[in-house]
C-alpha cells in the first residue's frame, strides 16, 4: 500500500456535501445508475450459523434488469 497517491487533480476535488453513501448497510450486490443487468442462477452462500444480516439488493436508477434463479441458502458447518 507504499506510494498509493490520488488521481491527478483529485486533491483539489471536495466531496459533495448532498452525496449519498450507498454501502452504509451491507447488501450481496448494489447496483446503481445500471442500464441493462442480467442475473442468472445467482447463490448466496452464508456459511455460518449466524444470522445474515445483509440485505439481499440495493438498487437505485437500474433500468432493463432481468432476474432469473435467485437462491439463498444456509451451508451448516460439519
């Protein structure tokens, strides 16, 4: 992680004080501002015995989706 520098420019750019932080709460998939998602045959896999406290989409201005086979399922250590 040595030598990692802003893009050039990118100090002088101040964050949108109106802007909308899309990961506060943990989602399997966010997908924003996406013209045209296809998912198929997707699994979710939670491999502990705990409560999954992910939401499954978090969607916003996703526009042409297409969702077929979605499967959450719940693996029981051995």
């Amino acid at each position: 992680m040595e030598n990692i520098s802003k893009p050039a420019g990118g100090r002088r750019i101040e964050l949108d004080p109106n802007r909308i932080n899309y990961a506060v709460q943990p989602f399997h998939l966010i997908a924003v501002h996406v013209d045209g998602l296809f998912i198929d045959n997707w699994k979710v896999l939670n491999q502990s015995q705990a409560e999954c406290d992910r939401g499954q989409f978090y969607l916003h201005s996703v526009n042409n989706m297409v969702v077929d086979k979605i499967r959450f399922v719940e693996r029981i250590p051995q």
